[in-house]
C-alpha cells in the first residue's frame, strides 16, 4: 500500500490552523504533542485503513485522528482527497463527542480545498525560498 501523503489545510489568508495548533500544543504539553504526531505519522503509513482507537470516522467524508493524554482528548480532522492525500482541517480539544460545528468547519473547508486545491495547501518553504511541491494522486 502507498504512502498517504498528509497535507495541512490553508486558508485563504494564509493561516494553517493545524500547524499553528500543534505549535501552541508542544509549548504547552510536549507528551500530548508527541502523540498527536505519532497519529499524523500513522495516518500517512496506513491512510484510509486506519481505524479505532487512532481514528474515525464522524460524517460526510470528515475524519478524526484520535489522541489521548491524561484525562484530555486531542482530536486533528481531516479528510481525503484522491486516494492517497489526505487534509488536515483543524484540530480542538474535547471532552465530549466532537461539536457539530467543528464537523461543519472541517466539511466548508473540504469543500474550499476541493474547488481549489494549490490555494489551500500549505507547502513549505525549503533553504532556497522556494515552496516544497507535493504530487497528488487524484
């Protein structure tokens, strides 16, 4: 089975939400971060097959991978884009089920990427300035 490539949403103003939270995160609790970034990295090795507990599925193409430290419930959405890309939309703190709204912003945010994909995918930035470029696999 291929690699899944992993790709952080961008909006359209330039803030990645996923990478801007896991910042936050590893100043405030390096173990929870370690673990969100092991969930990044098992989604790329195993993609669509990646199941309960690491992640979910929560509705209408919008996934969740899953992390626990303590008491508390990491949770980075996503969704898939072609066979092997997936996109992380966000990620939030919960201690319940997964709010409505937050399902709801990662879907409009499917929906931005899909109707444009180079605009909302954040590459990064290598030594000679230029943007990193990734195949998709539409």
């Amino acid at each position: 089975m291929p690699k899944t490539l992993v790709v952080f949403f961008k909006d359209s103003d330039g803030y990645v939400p996923v990478l801007e939270w896991l910042a936050i995160l590893r100043q405030t609790n390096d173990k929870a971060f370690a673990k969100c970034v092991v969930r990044v990295e098992r989604l790329e090795e195993a993609g669509h097959e990646l199941r309960r507990p690491e992640a979910d599925m929560l509705r209408a193409g919008i996934y969740e991978l899953r992390a626990k430290h303590g008491r508390v419930q990491y949770r980075i959405l996503y969704f898939f884009h072609g066979k092997n890309v997936a996109i992380l939309t966000h990620a939030l703190t919960k201690e319940g089920k997964v709010p409505d709204v937050d399902i709801d912003r990662a879907s409009s945010r499917k929906k931005l990427y899909e109707m444009n994909p180079t605009e909302h995918r954040y590459a990064e930035e290598v030594n000679d300035g230029h943007k990193q470029e990734e195949d998709d696999d539409d």
